[in-house]
C-alpha cells in the first residue's frame, strides 16, 4: 500500500529488506516536488538488504548534551555552538576512531559508538537552530577540464594523460544556469580547472555577466518587478553565482566580484603546510593559498573553503586544526570530502605504500564516518555556516550525501554538467551520477532530501547567517586537559600571523601518522572580534517564526489478545481507573480514547482497544475496529501476558504469537512505530516471576530478534510500574517523530520576504465572528513566519452574474486589491477558495500575453498537503480516475466537518458543487455518496464497502487530525481506489490550465 502511496512498485515494496519499511515511512510523509518513479526505484534499490537505515540515531539531543558534556567536563545545551579547542576536538576525534578497542581510560568500543552518535545528535540539533530542516541546493557547472596545475591528488591534472579537454561554450553555461533558474536551484557554482591566461578572464567575465542578466530578466518576469528600479547589486534577484576556479591574483578577483560573482570556493585542502606541500609539486605554495583566501574575503566575496578527510601523512590533529582554520578565516560555507584515489597520479601511489594492505571497502567506509563526524564537529565548532553534503560521499555509499545531512550539512551540490561532458571531469575514482541528465539528479535528490526528513529550500540564495551575524559560542575551557595531550590552545606566533601548534601524544587513527604542523589558528576570542567586525551595524536578524497553535497530537495505541493486560496499561499511564479491568475475556468491547498531557511528549491520546483474538461474528467486527485504530497511531504498544507461553516448547510460539506478529506488521505497513511490553504478571498454575522473566527472551526471539524494536519487561498489575512505563511511552512517542509535519503553504512563501494573498468568498454556511479553519490555519502560518498578509471578501455572486457591469465592477473591485500583491518584489502567492477558481484563474492572467501575474493555490490543496503529511501527488494522480468516470460508477464525497448545509440557498461544494462536476463528467448515472464527519466506509461492509467506490473525493480534513487522514488513505490504497481533492477537482473542472496553475507552487 505504501508502496503504491509514493509511486514505488510493489516488487521493490516486498523486497526482503529490514530497511524498507522504514524508508517507505520516510517517502510516504514527505514532500517531494518534482519526484520522479524512476529516482525512487533508485533509491529503493540501493536500500535494499540494509538492517536499519544509516542515518537514524538513537541518541537523542538531551542525552547528547549529557554524554558529551561527561567527555570533555563542562556542560551545555542542545543547539549550543561549542568554544572546542584543538585538543578537546583531537580527543574526541581519537576516541571515536578505531586505533584500537580500547579507548582512553578503558572505554570500550561501544562507549566509541555512544559518543559518535552523541556528536551526531547535537550537530543535528545545532543544524535545526540555525536552518531547521532545510537544505539549500548549488547546482554545479563543470565548465572546463583544462587545468595549468598539477596537484598531486586531481584526476584533471595538467600532465593527467587520460583526460580528454574540454570547455564549454559560453551560449551552453548560460543555457544551463537559465535550467537552474526555472528549477529553483537560486546558486549556481561555476567550476573548472585552474587556468590564468586573459582568455580564460574574459570568458569568465562574459559567463558571469550574461548569467547574472538572463536570470535577472527572467526573475522580474515571473515577479513582474521593473529592474531598472532594483538597486545596483540585486541581492535575491535571478542567480547567485559562486565560483571556484582556483588561485589568482587579487586583482583578477576583484574583476570577477566586479563582474557580478558573489561567492568563491577555494579548498585549503589542509591546514597544515607540511601536508599540503606533500600532496603538492613545490611551484604550488601553502602560504599563497592562504593569501587568495584571504584576498576574497577582504574584496567582500563569501567564501568556502575545505579539506580532503583520509590523505596519506594525515594526522588526526591536523583535522582538528583545520576546524580551527575554518572558524579563524571566518569561512562562510565549509567542504570535506574523503580522499579517494585516482589512478596515475602521485598521491594515490602515496596512499598504496601506506595502506596497500587494508580492507580498501571497509578503510573507505571508515573515512566516510571520519568525515562526516568532521562535518559534525564543523557545526558543533562552527554554528552557522553551510555545510556541504559532498558528493565524494556518495562515491563510497550510495546514501552517504543523506547521512551527512543528519550530521550537520545543510547544502546538497546537484551536478547540472551537460551528460557528455562529466565523464571527462573525473577527480577521483567511482565518481557518481555522471551518466545522470540534470533534471534527473534534481529528481533523486528530491527524493534522497524527503528520505532524511530533510526538506529543499527553493529559489533563494541560502546565504548563511554566519555572513551577517556573529555567535557567541559555550566556553569550554573547564576540560581542556582532561582528555588531551597537550594544551591544544596557541602559542606563539608565526610570519603568516599565524599561531603554532603543538603536536601531542594522542593516539592517531588507523592509518594516520603524527605530523608537525605549522600555522594553525588565532583564539576564539579573536575570530568572535573578527565577526563582530563583519557584521557592523547589522546587528542580528530577527528570531524564527513563532511555535505554531496548532501543535499536533501524538497517538498511542494499546493493542494485545485478550486479558494480556491492556487496559491496566492504560490505567497506569493515565494514574487512574480509565478502563475496567477484569478477568473476563472481552471485558474491552470497543475502544476506549483518553486525551492527555505526557511530560517530555506533549498533548497525546490514548486508544485502549478490544483483544484482537476474539473469535465469532462479534470478535471479527472487534478486529476490524482494531486494525483501523491501529492506522490512526504514531506509537503501537503490543502487550503480551508472558505467563500464558510459559513452558510452550520453543517451536510453537511463532504460532501461538500469530496476533501479535500480525499487529506488528501492520504497524510497520501503517507507518506507526510498534513497541513491546512484556506484561510479566503472575497467572494460575504454580509459574514463578524468575520463570515467568525467563521466558522472556524467548519472546523477543521470536517477535524481535535483531533488538530493533522498543521493548520494556514490566508487572502492569502493580501501581509503582507507573513512572517505568512513562519512561518507556516517552522513548517511544520520541522515535515516533511525528511532530515534525509539512507546512500549509509552499516553503517559499513562509518568510518576511513573502506576500499571501486571501480569497475569502462568504455565503449563508460561513459561521459568524470567525473564518473557516483552512483560512485561519493559512493566514495564522504565514503571519506566523513574517510573511504579509492581505485578506479579500470576493463577491461571487456579481463575478459571475449576467450583468456585464456587475462583473466589470467586481473585478475591477478584486485587481485593486491586488496591486500591493502586483508590485511586492518578493515571493507572493494568492490562496483562494476552491469554488471561486473559475473566477480568479481568468483574472490572473496578463489580458495581452496570457501569462500568469501571479501564482495561485487553494485553501482545500493547501490542507490536504499538510493533513496527509505532504501526498499531494497522491491526490493529484486521482484526478486520472476522475477523467475516466462513466454513467455506474459510484463515487464517495467525503467531508471532515459535520456543519448545517444549506443546499436550498447555498451552493454548498460537497453537495452541490462537486456532484455537479463528477456529473457533469461521468454523466448523470454517475452515483454519488457522502460521508461527513468521522463516518467512513470500512473496506467490508454490506453494500461492497470501500473497494465499490470508482472515485474518492476528499476535502482538506482540516477537522480530522493527520492519523485519521493517513488511516483513510491507507484503507482506500488497500481497497484499490483512487482519492483526489476538493481543490484539485474543481480546478481541474474549470481547466487544465488552472489546475496546473494551482499546483505550480507546490512543485508538481
């Protein structure tokens, strides 16, 4: 079913594979534009024979703080920006990384393990401070292979004989960032080898110049904004551009800003000077890297720099100094990439006489975790500059530009490299997508992001908030000699204003050896005076949007056979008589619901349901309840009383567990995260509690072998279980995640820059004092954000009357409204009621060119992408069906709200609007049905329940919660039919060209 809910097909679905259901979970909530069958099969191909997916983390940011706060002795935060110095970072860095199996102080190798996904977790939640869950996207253009130099490592060397030369026209580069404009890619990074001649200058100057002009034009377009009234430097309009095109002098960078460039990328590729002249030939000078660096910043380019994780020679303190270097030389945007050879070149010799005996796959596996805990270390250190996701990571994982991105990256580089050419543009060995066109590295990217829980930030340039604002980072010096070897702070100075480091007596890596090393970093109280300086009179921006009213419930199932102690579960989670407990079977005979507030878990309710192994008629209808409770949960608790398997030979519990096996694996299907207690209460027939206990592990042998599921051993019966059990519903309710839902409006339209436009018809069914709740949701979320909001009562009736004058003045009435929409320069959108799509469409077209003045959803679509957690394309490929419909066909209208409907002097849309549709497509044999409220059809009932239905047309269900929409998609993808939308529908009915336009902002 899930499957079918992303567009995946059902043999990959069925694929025998731990990790699926998980990623089938991640695709089914998130929202994916411009999603592709062919990215996801991609991705359902590369998951396969997984046992959990990479990027999850059991360690949460609370316990983070906790665990990393023990290893260095000082305490902080989740969301901290930490004041690490050299060895506080080389000490974490050492025992983390397997030199051996013992650590420092004799830690063992799971200790090793708790710590890495301690530093994951709060990378991640120092990202989510600063950028949430978006990620920002550079679309990368390889625009020539010709290089002058010969870097040690490169695969497009000067003297590297295999590559074939190549640079693009300039026609072709503009071509490709005009893709990347309408693609919403907002940055485009311009790449080549390093080339200083005036032929190359100019090229450049002429690429940088055009493409800053056509996307300009092609933004005040779309946005019908005058350019010539934009001031000089056009910040936000049409591309960013950003280079990378190596060392120059500074005056040829200054031509380049003048040009139009705004950001520069130039790798130190090491910190240390010693390690970078090894990989180097000695024409090629640290200490110039060091002043093109330094020239960029000065000029007033942002710029980026990195380096490469696993080189030979390399150090582990060498990688905590260049974190220092990174924060020292204020770097806007940070890129680390594991060294992977190139064959013929000398570095990659270098790397054979060192590591030519090792497991290559398994020493490759090493650095991609090496590198993304650097990445993690970076925010932790860093706070708010980009992070890149590099795509040498997915070089040695298919998944490893994902993992990076729960590990403190936040920016995603797509390669837009015309095909024919990327073969030729070969750095390193195993280089991925070079056969992929660039929409389809759009696609699976989309698809990868969703899969994370990761969302794209279309169309804006994703400057990091390190370019405007400083932070003021956790002290933590407390610890600075509890794990290190040395003092890890500066001594000395250098000609290059540099401090020295001192190399200590710190385990290296495997594979790593100790290095002197130069010209490391000033103090952290000189790169906070340094950024305080950058930002000026700035000052900092405004905070985040505001937490939201409408905080989402958390829905916690109890579901087990009969008498296996349900409703004490609930009883002791409430700390109340909520449900009768009793020891006559079946005493549960429908489900119970509590609504309550859980500490650390927030509003959730409660579903104590009937035993599921009830047999007959009654039981059968029991189950069926229960099976469709089970859909509307985010936490599935499984209760089994232990002692009725007692002494059952080890061969009969995977039947006698059948319900339990079958309650899990409809979990899973549903998307809920299942948990087990083991209710070990003492029944008849002379079972000790040691032999009760006992037989507990035989349980988990059978319903959860690999330990993957949440699983607590407790005596329900007894009142002190009560604070255990919460634990344990609190753990649970944390790896269901759920309260991370999509937003009503397209991400592009939340921010101070935005503009909302509201269509607000009103007739007899309004309720007085108040809007409907779609309409408050959408305004209350864009306000919410710093968006501006403008509200419009249109007058339906003088739109469409048959007086000519009436319609004149009604639209006349509606485009002065929308002037302050018309003239805003920033993103702008008008969310309008579905039944008043035949009017607005029309008059949002330009009269002479027909294009649209401004974008337009609806209220109905807006809601059914955030009720059904982002399936909007669901939705939108059911309409199909509706195209289809024939005289016989049976069609369900169902509607979320149970309100007074006044057919006789209202058009109301579920009675009158949409059957007038489905009939006026299908003809009028088409039968049509209703469901109002909380009523839905059961996917078997008398009459032919669900699976009768041709058709379901849903509203927006804004007056049913997100586990009710999701169980009811889940019935009607399990009954075979179709759903679409209110919206959908009716803009569809009026034309095609409407219902394209509607569903633009969402990407789709």
């Amino acid at each position: 079913m899930l499957a079918r809910a992303v567009g995946a097909v059902p043999p990959l679905a069925a694929a025998a594979s731990v990790a699926l259901p998980a990623l089938l979970r991640r695709l089914s909530t998130g929202t994916l534009p411009l999603r592709s069958l062919a990215a996801v099969e991609k991705l359902f191909k590369e998951m396969e024979g997984r046992k959990a997916l990479p990027w999850e983390n059991a360690v949460s940011a609370e316990e983070a703080v906790k665990v990393l706060g023990s290893f260095w002795g000082v305490s902080f935060r989740p969301g901290d920006v930490l004041d690490l110095d050299v060895g506080q970072m080389e000490a974490l860095l050492a025992a983390t990384t397997p030199a051996s199996t013992l650590l420092p102080g004799g830690e063992t190798a799971e200790r090793a393990r708790l710590l890495d996904n301690a530093l994951f977790a709060h990378a991640e939640s120092v990202s989510s401070r600063f950028f949430g869950k978006d990620v920002y996207y550079r679309g990368i253009v390889e625009f020539s292979n010709v290089c002058e130099n010969d870097c040690g490592y490169c695969g497009i060397r000067k003297h590297q004989r295999r590559a074939r030369r190549y640079t693009m026209p300039r026609e072709e580069v503009v071509e490709t960032a005009e893709w990347a404009f309408r693609h919403r890619m907002g940055t485009l990074m311009l790449q080549s080898g390093e080339l200083n001649t005036p032929q190359r200058m100019r090229y450049l100057v002429d690429v940088i110049r055009a493409v800053k002009e056509r996307t300009a034009a092609l933004d005040a377009a779309q946005r019908s904004i005058d350019l010539a009234a934009l001031p000089r430097d056009r910040t936000g309009v049409g591309l960013c551009v950003a280079l990378s095109v190596g060392e120059l002098p500074r005056e040829q960078y200054q031509t380049l800003k003048d040009a139009g460039a705004d950001r520069y990328l130039l790798r130190i590729e090491s910190s240390n000077p010693d390690l970078y002249a090894s990989i180097h030939p000695p024409a090629q000078k640290w200490e110039n890297r060091v002043r093109c660096l330094r020239d960029l910043k000065d000029i007033g380019f942002m710029i980026g720099t990195g380096v490469m994780v696993g080189l030979p020679g390399q150090s582990l303190r060498d990688l905590a100094g260049d974190i220092m270097f990174f924060r020292d030389l204020g770097a806007d945007m940070i890129g680390m990439g594991p060294y992977i050879t190139e064959a013929g070149t000398p570095v990659a010799d270098m790397w054979h006489r060192q590591f030519g005996e090792v497991d290559k796959p398994a020493h490759m596996r090493e650095m991609l975790t090496l590198t993304t805990r650097m990445n993690a270390l970076a925010r932790a250190t860093l706070g708010n500059v980009n992070i890149a996701a590099t795509t040498a990571l997915q070089a040695i994982d298919a998944v490893g530009r994902e993992i990076a991105l729960r590990r403190g990256a936040n920016v995603l580089m797509p390669i837009l490299t015309p095909t024919k050419y990327r073969e030729h543009y070969t750095l390193y060995e195993g280089k991925p997508c070079i056969t992929d066109t660039a929409e389809e590295c759009q696609k699976c990217l989309n698809a990868r992001l969703s899969m994370v829980d990761k969302k794209l930030k279309p169309g804006v340039w994703g400057d990091p908030p390190s370019f405007r604002e400083s932070i003021n980072p956790v002290l933590m010096r407390q610890a600075a000699s509890t794990h290190t070897g040395g003092s890890g702070g500066s001594s000395g100075g250098s000609s290059r204003g540099y401090a020295t480091r001192t190399a200590g007596p710190v385990p290296p890596a495997v594979g790593f050896l100790p290095r002197s090393s130069r010209g490391l970093h000033t103090s952290s109280v000189a790169a906070q005076q340094a950024a305080q300086a950058r930002a000026g009179v700035l000052g900092t921006t405004p905070g985040g949007p505001a937490t939201g009213s409408d905080l989402p419930r958390t829905n916690i199932g109890i579901f087990g056979c009969m008498n296996a102690g349900k409703s004490s579960l609930m009883n002791r989670i409430t700390r109340s008589e909520t449900s009768i407990v009793d020891a006559t079977p079946g005493t549960t005979a429908d489900t119970k619901v509590v609504l309550m507030e859980l500490h650390d878990v927030g509003p959730a309710k409660l579903f104590d349901t009937a035993g599921i192994d009830e047999r007959g008629l009654l039981g059968e209808k029991k189950r069926r309840k229960v099976l469709g409770v089970l859909k509307e949960t985010d936490v599935a608790v499984v209760v089994l009383d232990v002692a009725k398997y007692v002494g059952l030979p080890d061969a009969e519990l995977p039947a006698a567990l059948e319900w339990e096996r079958l309650l899990l694996d409809r979990a899973v299907a549903a998307g809920s995260t299942p948990a087990l207690v083991y209710n070990t209460k003492l029944a008849g027939g002379g079972a000790t509690a040691d032999v009760v206990a006992a037989t507990v592990p035989r349980l988990q042998a059978v319903l959860n072998p690999g330990g993957a599921l949440l699983a607590a051993q407790l005596e329900l019966a007894r009142e002190e279980t009560a604070d255990s059990l919460a634990g344990f519903i609190q753990r649970a309710a944390a790896a269901a995640k759920q309260h991370d839902m999509p937003t009503s409006l397209p991400e592009q339209y939340l921010s101070e820059d935005a503009m909302v436009f509201l269509n607000i018809p009103m007739d007899a069914e309004t309720p007085s004092m108040r809007l409907l709740r779609p309409q408050a949701l959408v305004q209350e979320e864009a306000i919410r954000h710093w968006a501006v909001t403008l509200a419009y009562r249109m007058n339906l009736a003088h739109a469409r009357s048959n007086d000519p004058g009436l319609v004149e003045r009604e639209r006349s009435r509606f485009l002065r409204a929308l002037q302050p929409v018309l003239a805003h320069c920033g993103p702008r959108l008008i969310v309008t009621d579905s039944q008043a799509v035949d009017v607005l469409h029309p008059w949002t077209l330009d009269p002479q060119t027909g294009q649209e003045l401004v974008p337009f959803t609806t209220f109905s679509i807006a809601m059914i992408h955030r009720q059904s957690r982002g399936q909007l394309p669901l939705f939108a490929q059911g309409l199909q069906a509706f195209k289809n419909l024939k005289a016989g066909d049976r069609v369900l209208v169902a509607e979320a709200c149970n309100h007074n409907r006044i057919t006789d002097i209202c058009n109301d849309i579920g009675m009158v609007q949409i059957p007038q549709k489905l009939q006026a497509q299908g003809g009028r044999g088409v039968v049509v049905e209703h469901a109002f409220g909380r009523e839905f059809p059961e996917i078997e009932e008398d009459g032919g329940g669900l699976g009768s239905y041709a058709l379901a047309v849903h509203c927006g269900g804004c007056m049913i919660d997100q586990q009710k929409m999701r169980a009811r998609i889940l019935d009607l993808q399990e009954a075979g039919v179709p759903v679409t939308n209110y919206g959908l529908l009716l803009s569809y009915a009026h034309s095609p060209a409407a219902l394209e336009r509607a569903m633009k902002p969402w990407g789709l």
